[in-house]
C-alpha cells in the first residue's frame, strides 16, 4: 500500500520514471506525450540539459542560504533578467515557491503599499468569476471557481467577483466584441462605485484565463478600459501570469498583447519549468519605493524564499528561452497548432470553440454545437476524454464546466516550446481520437 496522499484518493497510477523531450515515461516504458505541461509548467520540455547542469553546478556550490542574511548570485542575475526583459516599469522581483505564494505575496503587498501610502480604508480585493489563483486561502479566496471553493466558503476572505471577459459563452448576438469588453469592463467600475471608491485595494485578471475557462484571451480594448478604471480610482491592477506568462502565450508576459502597464505581476510554473518549484512577483518601482522609504519592510516571507537551487534553475531557464528565441517560436508553432485544431474540430458536432493564443489553446466541448449546450456536469465529459487520451498517450488538461450547467467543460493544452510541427500533428490526432470516444 502506497503511503502517499495522492490528489485522487481512489486512482492508481503509473509511476513517472523519466522524461524526454516532449515526452514522459512511466516504469512499463509507455511515453505520454505532454500535450499540457501538466498544467503549463514543463515549456522547455523534459531533460534540459542547461537547467540540469545549473541545477547541479548551484548545488555543489550553495544549496540554501537563508534570505534574513544572506541574498545570493542566481537570485540577483535571474531578477536582473527578469527586470531587464519586462515591460512597462515593473522593477523589483520577489521569489517565492509557486503560483499561490506569489499570489498571496500580491495581494498583501496591495494592501501593505495603501497603509503606508496613508490609505488604511483600502481593504477590498476584486477578481473575477470563473478564474483561478491558487488554492492557500487568500488566493482561493480571490479566485472565482466555485467547484474549488465551495467547502471552503465559510473559511475564506470576502472579496467581489465580477464577470469574466468570455466571448464565446457571454457576448450577446447583437453587441460587437468590443461592445462586449467595454461592458464587462464597466462591472469594475460599478463594483469600486458599490464598495465605495477609496476602499479598493486592487483588481485581479488573468490576462488570458488558464485552467477555469480554457485559454480565453480579453476582446480587444477590454484590459486598456480596465487599466482607465483602475488609474482613475486609485486600484492596483494585479496580473496573474502563474499559467499564460513566461512565453506560453507568444511573448515573455502575455499582457504585452494587451498593451498596458500593470502595477504587479505574478509567475510561477513557466518560470522553473518543472525543474524547480519557484514563482515571483514583480512590482512597480513605485511600489517598492513606498514599502522602502516608509516601514522598509516587507510584512510576508517564506522559510524558501529566492532559493538559490530555485533561482538557479529559473535563470537558465530563462536563458533557454530568450537566447533560443522560443517565444517567437511559440508564436509560429501556436499558429500551427490552432490550424491543425481546426481542420480536426472546425466543424466536429462537439467542439463548440476552439479559442487561445500562442502554445496556450482551449478546446470547448458541446453537447450541442448550434444552441452552445454543455454537456450535463454530471457526465464529466472532460475527464472522459483525459482518460480517453492517457490511454492513447496524450496528456492533457481536463476542466469540468459550471455546475449550474450553464458553462461546458474544456480541454486545456499547453505543449512545450520544443515541440516540433509533426509531435503537434500527433498531440492533434491522438486527441481527435479521444474526443471521437465521447460516447
Ligand atoms: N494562478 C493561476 C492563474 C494558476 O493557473 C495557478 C495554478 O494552476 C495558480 C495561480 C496557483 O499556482 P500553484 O499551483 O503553483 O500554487
């Protein structure tokens, strides 16, 4: 009997032994092909052996040092990196261990950076329905899944949700998306208004929505409208990176195609790979400079925080990825990857959208194509096809829909950089054959 505590009480699963490339391998010598990263993480697939090597060499030199003492060399050159390939005027990096610690760190520097600033009534936190930032409690209470919520409720911090941009299941007929994203937009302006202006701390989006909704980007001119609230009521806007950042959706931060400058960013999976489990948040300088020159400190911290085996790890991973130029890649090969979709699920009856950006795509399953029906949430519709595909040797990304059946379920795919034209021609067919098993 297996003394683990495994996410799935009653699966039995194959044992992961190695990993090559694009590819896993369990103890039978069966490859699965690792057509989401396991959740966006692994983008420079398996075995790198510049992060390995980095990994080793850091140590053999200095496997911890504890940040009340002590900085260290990755930590600085991987912030330096960072910093000088970040947009806008984002400054300052702080390391933490994943996505939920970076967005727990967000969220109490939001707050910390009013107190200082003399604003002690800004305590309000606004997300957004049908998103995804972490499962400690702070983040989860931002987030706005409600499958992943429900128990928790009455243990979770109060915050607002408003309505996620979704084109394809909320756009009314007869309104542009344009129309659609300066409407959505709008809530938060309505939601600060309700709350009362000056009690705002932040607003937090995925730039593009990862696990709840399935790689779906803002319409156009939906995130500039946001950036216009949140400067003319005082709001940080915080982006939660953790899935699409790191060059998953074509550029090193996927909010570059948004064009806007936000105040704080988090990431975390694309930025260790899978080599090592790290994730930051970077902040303005303006921020930093109201923490330095008023308390000077920080009120957060992490035994594991800026790990030089972690840093390490991160900083020849971002190497990889900007001297390989794998972003640009990403957007060619994202491009393939979406043709190839839609020539297998263009017109499939149960393929409702097929939506993303870069190697960050989202297929959406139907019941019914024409009126947009999902399937009942109790078919679990998702789960079948992950099955379905793990036994072909595909592994992807299942997310149920709403269970007030109003939202279908998807499949989420976020293949590694790496991957070439034909393993995506391969990804696309051994899923075609898992969706054709729905039955
Ligand atoms: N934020 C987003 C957008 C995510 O997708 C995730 C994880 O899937 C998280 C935060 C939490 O990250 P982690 O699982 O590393 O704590």
């Amino acid at each position: 009997m297996s003394h683990v505590f495994p996410r799935h009480c009653h699966a039995t699963l194959p044992t992961a032994v190695g990993g090559e490339g694009c590819y896993l391998i369990d103890q039978d010598g069966k490859r699965y092909f690792d057509g989401s990263g396991g959740a966006a993480v692994s983008c420079l697939g398996h075995s790198n052996p510049r992060v390995t090597e980095a990994i080793k060499a850091q140590a053999d030199r200095l496997a911890f040092a504890h940040t009340g003492f002590f900085t260290s060399e990755p930590a600085e050159a991987l912030a330096d990196l960072l910093v000088a390939n970040a947009p806008g005027d984002l400054d300052r990096v702080y390391f933490v261990s994943g996505g939920s610690e970076a967005v727990e760190a967000a969220i109490k520097l939001a707050r910390q950076y009013h107190v200082e600033r003399g604003e002690p009534e800004r305590r309000h936190l606004i997300a957004r329905r049908q998103s995804y930032h972490g499962n400690t409690l702070g983040a989860l209470s931002a987030g706005g899944n409600a499958l992943r919520r429900a128990q928790f409720a009455p243990i979770l911090v109060e915050m607002s949700h408003i309505a996620p941009c979704y084109e394809y299941a909320e756009r009314a007929a007869d309104e542009t998306p344009e129309a659609y994203g300066q409407r959505v937009a709008n809530e938060l302006e309505a939601e600060i208004l309700r709350l009362g202006p000056n009690s705002v701390m932040a607003f937090i989006a995925e730039p593009v929505v990862g696990a709840t909704l399935g790689a779906v980007p803002a319409v156009p001119g939906y995130f500039k409208r946001v950036r216009e609230i949140c400067d003319q009521y005082g709001v940080l806007l915080i982006l939660d990176e953790v899935m699409c950042g790191m060059g998953r959706t074509g550029t090193l931060f996927a909010h570059e195609a948004e064009g806007i400058s936000p105040d704080i960013v988090c990431i975390a999976k694309g930025l260790g790979a899978g080599y090592q489990p790290i994730g930051a948040m970077l902040c303005t300088d303006a921020i930093y400079r109201t923490l330095a020159d008023g308390s000077g400190l920080f009120q957060h911290g992490h035994t594991y925080l800026g790990h030089p085996m972690a840093t390490a790890a991160g900083l020849a991973v971002v190497q990889e990825l900007l001297e390989r130029d794998l972003v640009s890649q990403v957007k060619a090969r994202g491009e393939y990857l979406a043709k190839a979709l839609a020539a297998r699920f263009g017109d499939h009856p149960h393929v409702g959208d097929l939506r993303g950006r870069g190697l960050f795509r989202g297929v959406e399953i139907v019941a019914d194509r024409d009126t947009k029906r999902p399937f009942d949430p109790a078919f679990g519709v998702a789960g079948k096809i992950k099955k379905a595909a793990f036994a072909e040797g595909l592994i992807c990304y299942p997310m149920p829909g709403t269970r007030d059946g109003k939202h279908g379920d998807h499949i989420l795919l976020a293949p590694p950089f790496i991957a070439t034209e034909a393993e995506l021609d391969q990804l696309v067919a051994m899923l075609g054959r898992a969706v054709e098993a729905i039955p």
